[in-house]
C-alpha cells in the first residue's frame, strides 16, 4: 500500500498510524533511593518523564527535556533498559513507553532539584521497593522488569513488554 498525495484521491490515502510516545528516567542518589514524583493532575506517584514532543525529538531528548523541565536536573547518560507497548483502552490512548536507566547522580546535582510547580508537587528519593509500593502500576511494573526489588540493576539488556508484562516468545 503507497501513500497517495493528490487532492483528487485524498479519499484512499493510507493514513499512518498515530502512537503516543513517552519516556521516563531512573534517576537514583549515591545510596541507589530511586527518584519519585508526585503529579499534580494524576493520583499517585511517577518518576520523571513524558511524551516525546512530535517535531521529531528523540526518546533519549524527550528523557533528558522531561526530567530537566519537571526537576531541574540534567542527565547526561542512561541505558534504555526497558521499552513497553501499551494496548489502547476505553480512555487510554495506549502507545509506546521507553524507561532509560539513569544510574546515579551526585548529591551536588540532586540537592539542586526545582520543581516544576504546574506538574510536579513533590518529591522524593526512597529505597526501590519502597517506590514500589508508591508507584503507579504501570510504572511500577516496569521499574520491577529492569531492577531488582533491592534496587540492583538486573544484567540482562533491553526489556521488551506490553502492557508492562514481559512477552514470553521475546528474549
């Protein structure tokens, strides 16, 4: 099937899919406390990040813009360690969720965060499993596909998952 560009036969025009995209961060502290923020316009607690802007910002910019804009920090290396597809459902819009593993800052860097008070309410580093257990779900379950619950790094490579949940067939 080809694109079509005329005017004329505009009516048989292959439409591209539209998938939202959104990327998220692992920031830790010297100690390995994982990073955690509360939203002000959704219950329950996230880790930096958002939706790739759509004038063609990579995940990794989407990343590093996301947690500068929503904490003030800058990260300058991750490892994408997990990428998770989610289903659409009645009022979620599904898409494509990238989580990169930006290991640990210096608390030089972590004793600076600023806020962004539109989104951002509060924050706070607390061990991994006590984020766990504030997380929403389906953050939660890919922090847990990537890290251990004593917050170790898992050693397998990339993380591939729908709906948060790891697909058997996919190594």
């Amino acid at each position: 099937m080809t694109e079509s560009t005329s005017e004329s036969d505009a009516g048989d025009a292959f439409v591209l899919p539209r998938v939202p995209v959104s990327a998220g961060a692992l920031v830790f502290d010297q100690s390995g406390r994982l990073l955690i923020l509360r939203p002000t316009y959704k219950s329950g607690w996230t880790i930096p990040g958002g939706v790739m802007a759509a004038d063609g910002e990579t995940p990794w910019e989407a990343c590093r813009r996301e947690v500068r804009e929503e904490c003030g920090l800058e990260v300058a290396s991750g490892r994408l360690a997990c990428m998770d597809f989610r289903r659409v459902k009645e009022g979620n819009p599904g898409g494509i969720r990238f989580l990169f593993d930006c290991g640990p800052l210096p608390e030089s860097a972590l004793s600076g965060i600023v806020l962004q008070p539109e989104e951002i309410s509060e924050h706070r580093l607390v061990a991994v499993a006590e984020a766990l257990n504030l997380l929403r779900p389906p953050i939660r379950r890919r922090v847990i596909a990537v890290r251990t619950r004593a917050g170790a790094a898992r050693k397998e490579g990339l993380v591939y998952l729908e709906d948060g949940r790891r697909v058997p067939a996919v190594r």
